[in-house]
C-alpha cells in the first residue's frame, strides 16, 4: 500500500483562468493542509505540445508559479516546480509511451476535440500527452489527482497504465492506481460565450473567459455580457437543468463563495439578470482582485520566482529518482 500524495499541474500555455482557478488551483490550495503531502507542478512540457513562442513559455511558466503563490500555495508545504526541471518525467514518459497502447490514446476525448478534423497536423507530443500525464502523476507514486472534470479520462488512462506495467514486470503493486479528485460545484467552467465549451485559457476569444489577472471593469463587462437565456432564476437546482448557461453562473457563484449551488438558488430564486450578474461580478472581483495583485507584485521579481521553482524542483527529484531507479531495474536496464 502507498503513502497517500497528492499530485497535480497546470500548463503555461496563456494566462490563467476562472476555470482554472475553480477546478484546480483553489483544490490544491484546500488540499495543501491535509496531511497527505502535495506536489504541484506547472507542466511546460506539455504546453510546447502546441506551438510556444519561447519568451511566452517562460512568461507563462513563471505566471502559473505566481497564481500558485498568490492563491496561497506555501513553498513550506507543498513542493511547487516545473515540469522541465525534474527529467524524470520525460524519462519516465517515454517508458510509459511503450506501454500505452495505440488504441487507447485513439479514445481519449480531449485530443480529438483539440485536433478537430486536423489531427494528422497535430504534434506527436500532443497526441501522446496522455502518457507523459501517467509519468507525471506516478513518477511520485501519487495517489490523489485533483483535477477538473476534463481531466477525468486521462487519470483513468493513468491507472491503466500502472496497471498494465505492474502486471507485465510482474511488479504487483509498485505504482499505484491514483483516484481522480473531482469535487464541489465547479468541476467543469463552462464557456461565458458558448456553453457548450469547457472555459480555457488557449480559447478563441477573450470575453469567453475571465482571467485571473482580469480587472474589475473587466470582470463586470465580461460577466454582464455572458450568454444566457431570458427566464429569470428558478426557485430549485433541478430548474436549471436544461439551461447550461444560467447553471454555470449559478455554479459559479457557489464556488466562489463556498457553498453549494442549491443555497445559490435558495437566496437568489425569482431573480433577473439584472441582479444576479452584477453580484456575481462583485464576488469574483472581491475574490480575484487580491489574487491577481499579488501576482502582479509577484511577476516583478521573476528571479525571485524561479528560485522558488528551482528550489522545489530539487526536493521534487529527492522523491522521483528512486522511483525512476527502480523501474528501470524492475524494466531489465
Ligand atoms: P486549460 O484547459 O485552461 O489549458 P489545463 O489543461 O492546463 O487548462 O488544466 C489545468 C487544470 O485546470 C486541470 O486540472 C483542468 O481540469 C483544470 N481546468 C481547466 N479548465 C477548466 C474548467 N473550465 N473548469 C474546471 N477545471 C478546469
Ligand atoms: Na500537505
């Protein structure tokens, strides 16, 4: 049985979102005073699986290192790095890709959805991201993934793949099947334009997403300009079910404030537009705004930021290299 470790990341591959903010960085900020111990990684390996201007990359990673920060990940408990540092993961990814099988990347969702009907002019990197994710998560033996529920397909894939090398090497046991961890009422932030899409910092248009760096006026326009329908809120939970649009601000408000989108509608049932959106924005610009000061505090000091990710990628190492070492041994190298 393995020690329970929490294990997640985010790519530098744009600014920050809503999205991300809510589905993964307020969990691991959560998660960060359990006992369990917690790994948090800003993944640039994965975000040059599409095209990185390379100034962007750099700005990108040390932005991901200081929404962290900013949100409240704390250096002295929680081991913040990046991806690039540790080689353990592109050496563990590539074992990993000659364990997965073809036909199982041929079903992961993301990929085509990303792809679109352009896949044979994709990068081999991002049809195989999947794979390095795998190596990510149990070059720690992690056993906890907090993710939001986009990622869902990939951790299952992940336990796959443990699986399938602990029974060829005939290593019962030695990486663990890690739980996916998709809780609270915003696993899944959906578009502002398009609720059909998931929110995500590489989408077409700006007024789509909030980002964490978004002022208040921003935030206000972005939210007052949101798709919805013209009902006002139903007085139950179960009145939004066929209304995407009106659930996702609705979910998005329980999750700002911590609670369930059930006491959302309680308070709110009966309301217009005109009132829900403007409390709404004023929640997220009273939650945002002191993130996304200091994170601009923060970006100031870049060398100060790549200390600390430097520094977390040493005690990152500590871990992963014995558990590198010894797949190797269990693989015959
Ligand atoms: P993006 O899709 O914005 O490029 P990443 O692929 O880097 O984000 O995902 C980082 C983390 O943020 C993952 O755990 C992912 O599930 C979560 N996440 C991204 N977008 C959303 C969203 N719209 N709603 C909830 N969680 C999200
Ligand atoms: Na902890």
């Amino acid at each position: 049985t393995h020690t329970p470790r929490v294990f997640s990341g985010i790519k530098p591959s744009g600014g920050l979102t809503l999205g991300n903010y809510l589905g993964a960085i307020k969990k691991f900020v959560q998660t960060q005073d359990s006992e369990m111990e917690t790994i948090y990684c800003v993944v640039d390996l994965h975000a040059v699986t599409v095209w990185q201007d390379p100034a962007d990359l750099t700005h990108a990673t040390r932005e991901v290192a200081a929404g962290y920060l900013a949100s409240g990940l704390d250096p002295a408990k929680s081991i913040l790095f990046n991806q690039s540092r540790v080689s353990g993961h592109a050496e563990l990814g590539w074992l990993f890709n000659c364990v997965a099988r073809v036909g199982w990347m041929n079903r992961m969702t993301q990929f085509k959805e990303k792809a679109g009907k352009n896949a044979e002019k994709q990068s081999l990197g991002l049809y195989a991201y999947p794979s390095l994710m795998a190596a990510d998560i149990l070059l720690y033996h992690a056993t906890h993934v907090p993710v939001g529920e986009d990622q869902k397909q990939h951790v299952e894939l992940t336990r796959d793949i443990a699986s399938k090398f602990n029974h060829d090497f005939k290593a019962e046991g030695f990486f663990p099947l890690p739980e996916p961890v998709i809780e609270g009422p915003a696993t899944r932030v959906m578009n502002l334009r398009d609720g059909t899409k998931k929110m995500s910092k590489s989408g077409e248009s700006d007024m789509e997403r909030i980002n964490m760096t978004d002022d208040a006026d921003k935030i206000a326009k972005k939210f007052r300009k949101a798709r919805t329908d013209p009902d006002a809120l139903p007085d139950n939970y179960e009145g939004l079910k066929d209304r995407p649009e009106a659930r996702n601000l609705v979910d998005i408000y329980a999750a700002l404030s911590d609670t369930t989108a059930e006491a959302v509608i309680t308070e709110y049932a009966g309301a217009g537009w005109g009132q829900f959106k403007p409390a709404l924005a004023d929640l997220a610009v009273d939650k945002l705004a002191p993130i996304s000061e200091e994170m601009a505090r923060l970006m100031a000091d870049p060398a100060e930021i790549d200390r600390t990710l430097a520094a977390g990628a040493d005690r990152a190492r500590e871990i992963a290299e014995p558990i590198l070492s010894k797949t190797f041994d269990i693989m015959g190298f």
